[in-house]
C-alpha cells in the first residue's frame, strides 16, 4: 500500500507545547523554516489543538502547569486519533551540588536535530 506522499510545497506539520514564551518563540524561529508550526502553551491546549490539527509530530515540554508533557502524551496516546503522532518530550534537567546547593544545566537544542 502506498502512502499519500506531501506535495513538495507542502510542509510536515509540528505542534509546539510550551509554557516558556521565549523557548516557544525559540523553538518556533528554527522550526518554521522547514516546518509548518503551531504552538499551545501548555498540556491542555496541546490536547485540544493535537485533536483539531492532526500535526505530523509534537514537541512538548514536560514541566507545565494544568496537564505536563508526560500526561499529554500518555493522553494522546489512549486516544485512537491521535496515538499515531510521534512526540519529542523537551527535558531540563537539575542536578545536585555539595552543600545543598543545584544546579541547573540549560536545554540546549540542535536546529539540524530536526
């Protein structure tokens, strides 16, 4: 079975679920030049557009408020329309230091990563 294949000015389409602004509009900057792009701002809105929009992929944060990356795609997966998308879940990961203190090491993303 041969799959429809995209015309050639047609673009995949990504969702982006972020609750950080300046990430989202980071994120969006490198994406849109090969991509159509559309952003949510947090879990539940990601839901809602996952739903209406259908995209060909999800990039999503995990740490949000309302619903965070890991319940949203736990949520699009239960779900028969929408279990197909693949999901990229962004990570900020914290790490402890001696005397308590943490420290925080920045997301750092390759625009050629996608």
């Amino acid at each position: 079975i041969n799959e429809p294949q995209p015309e050639k000015d047609e673009k995949s389409h990504i969702l982006v679920v972020e609750d950080d602004t300046e990430m989202c509009y980071y994120l969006q900057q490198i994406l849109e030049k090969e991509y159509r792009v559309d952003l949510a701002k947090d879990g539940l809105e990601g839901w809602e557009k996952a739903k209406q929009l259908s995209p060909d992929l999800i990039v999503t944060d995990v740490m949000m408020p309302g619903m965070n990356g890991i319940e949203l795609t736990e949520k699009l997966k239960e779900e028969f329309t929408t279990c197909h998308i693949p999901v990229i879940i962004l990570l900020k990961i914290f790490g402890g230091k001696p005397g308590g203190r943490s420290s925080f090491r920045c997301r750092s993303l390759c625009p050629q990563a996608f």
